[in-house]
C-alpha cells in the first residue's frame, strides 16, 4: 500500500532539502588560548607522574637501603 503524501510530509522534505543547503560543508573550529594551557598542564602532570614512578620505585629504596646500613655500622 502506498503512503499517502501529506501535507506535513511534503513540508518535512522541504525543511530537510533547506537545510542540506543552508548547514555549510567544511566546519571551521577556533581554538581558544585555553587549550594551550589544557595540553601543558597534561604534559606536566603526566611527566610529574612518571617523575613521582622513578622516585618511588627507584629513590625510596636506596634511600632504605643506605639508611639501614648506616644505623648498623653505628650500632656495631
């Protein structure tokens, strides 16, 4: 059965047609100062993360280390 062509139907295809030719193509973004300081503050934040991984990984248990063997050469 075929669907009738009302008169909102006709006017939904006339609106969606106008507005394929109104809505421009190529979509021009503009970006704001802001991200600049967006991406630096990641940058930093994940390099202070990686610096933090060192330390804790690597830094804390020498400095354990050190420390144990200095108390027990005083003590003995």
């Amino acid at each position: 059965m075929p669907m009738k062509s009302t008169v909102l139907h006709k006017l939904a295809i006339a609106f969606c047609g106008i507005q394929l030719l109104v809505v421009p193509l190529n979509a021009y973004a503009y970006l704001g100062p802001g991200l600049g300081g967006g991406v630096l503050a990641a940058v930093l934040g994940i390099l202070g993360g990686f610096f933090m991984l060192i330390v804790g990984f690597i830094w804390y248990p020498i400095k354990r280390a050190w420390r144990w063997l200095t108390q027990r050469r005083i003590h003995d």
